[in-house]
C-alpha cells in the first residue's frame, strides 16, 4: 500500500490530505495492514485537549516486542538486527540477529520475572550503549513493565531523582563504561544514587568494563550467570493499546525533570511509519543513529522504529573523536551504512577539524542524512551536504520532542525538496499551527509565532509520570484546544517551517535539553552564591553554550573566582551532570528584575550574546542601573 512508503512530492501532498481530512481512517489502514494485534480496537481515536485525555486504538490487544521480533522470526532470523560496533575500533563489530535478539530478550524478561518484577511495575535502566541496554528495553516492553532509561551520563543525584519519581524498584547497570579512552563508573554512580532511593530491591550489573566495584550482598547481582540460566523462550505479556510502554525524563522550565509517558500502540504506528518514510529505509539497508538510547532519539530511531521495520540498527558505543576524529567516517565505510543520523552538535565539531578525515573513507554507500536535536545551522548544513553527502545525499532536518515521541516536520528524501535551517514541511498527519501572544492562530505564508499542534497525533505523550495537572499546564493550557511545543517558528513564503528556538527556560545544549531552574537551584546552593540566572548563548560547536549570571554572598566576595567558577562547574556536574557546565561564569551585584521580581532574562541574553546595544526599553525595571554593572563586566 502506498500510504505507507511515500515516494515522491505528489503522493506526500495526497496522503497529507487524506491524513487531516480523515484522521481515523488513514491511522486505521496504516496500523491494521502492517501490525499484529492479538485483538482489534473498539474506537480509533478519543481525544479532548482540555483534560487533556487522548487515546488511540483503544480496546486493541498486542505486545510490542512481537510486532519487532516474533513475527520476523519466518523470513528474518538470519538477518542482523542490531549491529554493535564497539568503543575500540581494534575491538570486532557484534552482529545480533533476529532470533538471537529475541532469545536473548526473552532470557532477560525470564530474569526480570525471575526477580520479581510484573505488569505496570517501572524498571530504570542506566547503561551504556552496548547490547544489553537495548534488550534490557525490549524485556521490560515483553512482560510489560516500564522501562525508564536514564542517559549514563546524569550524575548520582539526577538518576536518584528520576528513580524516586517513578518508584522504580529495580535497577539494569553495568560496572562501567568506555567513554574514548576514559572508563566511567556507572556501577559507583548507581550505588551513590541508592543512598536516596528506598524502593529499589534488586540491582543486575552487566560485566562490561572489568571495572572493580562494590556489589552489596542480597541487592545486587551480576546479570550474565542469570541469562544463562533462564529459559531461552518468553510469552509476550498481553497489552492495552493505551497501557504505559515507558516513562523518559526530560528537563523542565521549572522545578524536577518530567517524566513523560508514551503509552504502546499509537507510539507504535508511529515510530514505524515515521521511520521507514524519514530514512526511506529498503529491505537490506543499514541504519545508523548515533544518539544514545537515554534520548527519545534512541527509544524511536535506534530501537523500536527500526526494529518494527525489521531492519539492520547500528549501536555505536563509542564516540566522533576516539581514537580520531575520523570514527564516523570509518564506521560508515565499514559496515557501508545507507542511513546516518547525528546532531548538529557533532557534525559543527567535525567540520572543525581537518577535511582529510573525511575524504579518505568512502561513503558512497550513504543515500540519506539526517540532523536531530536542535535546528542546524546553515555553514553545518552546506558541510554536512558537500563533504559526507557529497551533494547526492538528502539530510533531513528533523524537528520533534521528547513528548511527541516521534519527527513531527521533516524532509521526506527524494520527495521534499530540501532548504538549509529549515524543518520543511510537517509529517503525515501532523497539524501545526502558529499563533500569537493574544492566542490566535496566524494564517498564511512568511509569518512567525508560537509553535503549536492543533490535532492528536498517535505518539504524544499521555501525561506526565504522576503529574497530570503539570501535562495539562505546560501544554494544554497556553493555548486553548492546542499542544504547545514551547518552540518558536516562522512558515516562510511555500510553506516551510523553520523552528527558532525555545520560547521557554529551556536551552538545547549539544541537542540535549537543560532546563535552567535545576541548574540555577544546584549553583545557588553552593555557600558562596546568593542567586544566579542562566542563560543560553550562541556557541559554534554546541549551538548553545550555558552562561551564568552568579550573585556573591559578603563572604564568597573575597574568593579566588577562578577557584569559585571551577567549584560552581563541579557542584553542577555531580549534581545534574557534565553536560550542564556553564561556559562562563560572571559574577555581577545583582541581576536585572521586574517590579514584580521576576528575572529579566532577554536582557541577560542579549548581553551574553554580545547584543547588548539592543536591549529595548529597561525603564520598567526595579533596578535598571544594574544593567550597566553587568554590561562593563561581561566575559
């Protein structure tokens, strides 16, 4: 059926139609002719934003893990399904295939169950990228508990905030991992975290790294002795269609991170169709996404996208400068990867670097690109396009969210016609709007405005983990009978879309979302601050880089600063994680307010990004003497 691999521009505009014409309908044809369901839905869709409450398939029977495995099982078996390419180059790719994928998560649900763990319980996994990591996710979606992935890079604190919020009582580690020629231990990591986290009963390590760690009697166990014992076969665990598959954390404006339940079958129909029409993926093709599976990125287009295609997925482990800066480039010649998808981040870091680490691979195996994470930059683009895509090769510029669980606006390649910066057009079915600040919709081309959608799409989000009045606020109730993104955007005169960036607290850095209440709290803790503000500001390789504002108490006055920003950075790394680093630090009197109190943090932006001569009208601030201070002292 065509509907479900679009292949050029007329057909996309047809489908498109019928997708908003007859929403139901097409979710229908789409989720009955290329899915196993043990049981039909009574209703397609039943939504209301203002709840908000959205359902999709309901009364559908099926497990997710047999649409990516089982029913490969007769003509796949054979075929690889993950592709592990290790840290260490010198170290040989592993070739998982179908059958061997689905013994070896039917072995780890059989260990789970073994351990206790049942339907609806929430089981956190904070692993590197090797195997396990994502079998450990498809056990937990066979026997229907909910797997919380937590990026292992989050520091000790983070990962015990993201247990306690979802009372995991298990968690999947390893006792270590490869980071370049670092080895990180995730194992001592955990055991810090366990300090604040009660209702964790049982703890499985995966060897990995030989790495000596503390393993503390009754709680924790070592995984392998286990899988080797447990049954090689699994019945999958019969599933709602609106039954939680997982919970993922991503930052907030304000306050804890949120964590955002995607339910099982709509997220389902539509990481798969999203996925075989973004990559353009034939049977035989070897995908590639470099993210880490602790992102949405990698839940949608490293695991159950690609799986539910059947198709070859790289997990590369390993990063674009160990041993050199050519990694990439050799893994794509290596295993001739057709499909590579990476963030601006680290092709902005590549392209910094000599050109001959990427002229001497070949990569003419490469048909499509893609960028996700963060809008890419023009310069980004045209390098990315001439010198890996050598001009042949589409890029995709994929703008979604952590809570749309899959590419909402994007490129279809071969079929849109692509422009640098720009997201394009939006995907089958998804319907944007822009609005103003007054909440009305802005028609028409070369316009811009608030990013919202104004109709459910199967993969949103269902609420936030034991919040739903904090779903319902940060994206129901800005605007009325609309999801707002929180993203700003502007439609230019055919219609594309080019995403401008947060209209919130929150700063992309390196493509990962870092909101600024929790950076702010973890500085303001450290003795020596009074407050502090954080900003993002322009940065070549990261997109954004963060920038703090930092207030001294009398006592932390007469510090070394250099001594106080390395502090300040440490503090925020062990407690949030390096990621969260400030660029720079500026200490200034005080921070630029309204009458009200509230922090001016346009102005502060505009001062971090050297824009400081088009400030606007300061006259209604409480301190607006204060603006000069920081100005004269700016790094």
């Amino acid at each position: 059926m065509s509907n479900y691999h679009i292949k050029n521009l007329e057909e996309y505009f047809q489908v498109y139609r019928k997708s908003v014409r007859e929403p139901e309908n097409f979710w229908e044809e789409i989720a009955e002719e290329h899915f196993v369901w043990r049981e039909k839905w009574n209703k397609v869709l039943e939504w209301d934003f203002k709840k908000p409450e959205i359902k999709w398939f309901e009364g559908a029977k099926f497990n997710i893990t047999e649409n990516c495995l089982d029913r490969f099982l007769p003509m796949r078996k054979d075929k690889t399904a993950i592709l592990f390419e290790p840290n260490d180059p010198e170290v040989e790719a592993e070739h998982i295939t179908y059958s061997q994928l689905h013994e070896r998560v039917c072995r780890m649900a059989n260990v789970l169950i073994e351990g206790g763990i049942e339907k609806g319980d929430r089981v956190c996994i904070y692993l590197p990228m090797i195997p396990e990591l994502a079998i450990s996710v498809l056990a937990c979606a066979r026997i229907g508990a909910i797997h919380s992935v937590v990026f292992a890079g989050f520091s000790s604190s983070a990962l015990a905030a993201r247990i306690n919020d979802c009372d995991a009582q298990c968690v999947i580690t390893s006792d270590g991992s490869f980071r370049g020629d670092k080895v990180i231990d995730l194992k001592g990591i955990v055991d810090q975290a366990l300090q604040e986290c009660t209702g964790v009963k049982t703890v499985y390590v995966v060897e990995r790294t030989g790495n000596k760690i503390e393993m503390e009697n009754g709680r924790d166990k070592w995984l392998q002795p286990l899988l080797d014992e447990a049954y090689a076969d699994c019945d999958a665990v019969v599933m709602d269609a609106e039954d939680p598959l997982f919970i993922l954390y991503t930052s907030g404006s304000t306050g804890k991170p949120k964590g955002m339940v995607h339910s099982c079958a709509g997220y389902m129909v539509y990481a798969a169709y999203t996925f075989k029409n973004i990559f353009q993926y034939k049977e035989g093709d070897i995908y590639w996404c470099t993210a880490d599976i602790g992102w949405i990125t990698g839940h949608s287009y490293i695991v159950y996208g690609p799986l539910l295609n059947g198709a070859t997925t790289v997990m590369f482990e390993g990063v674009p400068s160990y041993p050199d800066y050519d990694r990439f480039w050799q893994v794509v010649e290596k295993h001739k990867v057709n499909q590579f998808y990476t963030a601006p981040t680290a092709i902005r870091a590549l392209a910094k670097e000599k050109l001959e680490y990427v002229e001497k691979y070949d990569l003419t195996s490469l048909k499509v690109l893609g960028t996700v994470g963060e809008p890419i930059n023009e310069e980004a683009w045209h390098w990315y396009n001439n010198n890996v895509g050598k001009g042949k090769s589409p890029i995709v510029d994929t703008w979604w969210q952590t809570e749309t669980g899959g590419i909402m606006i994007s490129p279809i390649p071969y079929v849109t016609p692509t422009t640098p910066t720009y997201a394009t057009l939006p995907f089958i079915g998804v319907q944007p709007a822009l609005m103003d600040d007054e909440g009305n919709e802005i028609k028409g081309n070369q316009v811009s405005g608030k990013l919202c959608i104004k109709f459910p799409w199967p993969s949103m989000a269902r609420t936030i983990w034991g919040d739903h009045e904090r779903f319902r606020n940060t994206y129901f109730d800005v605007f009325e009978n609309k999801y707002f993104t929180g993203d700003g955007a502007l439609r230019d005169g055919v219609g594309y879309y080019r995403i401008t960036g947060r209209v919130d607290d929150v700063i992309i850095v390196s493509g990962h979302n870092l909101g600024t209440a929790p950076i702010e709290d973890s500085i303001n803790e450290h003795p020596a601050v009074a407050e502090s503000a954080v900003v993002g500001f322009p940065h070549e390789i990261k997109g954004n880089a963060l920038y703090g504002f930092v207030i001294l108490k009398e006592t932390g006055e007469s510090r070394d600063r250099e001594n106080l920003r390395k502090e300040i950075n440490l503090q925020i790394a062990e407690q949030i994680g390096p990621i969260a680093k400030l660029q720079k630090i500026q200490f200034v009197p005080g921070l630029p307010k309204t009458r009200s109190g509230k922090i001016m943090r346009r102005i502060l932006r505009k001062i971090a990004s050297n824009d400081a001569e088009n400030l606007g009208d300061i006259s209604t601030l409480l301190n607006p003497e204060i603006v000069e201070d920081i100005k004269a002292e700016v790094l």
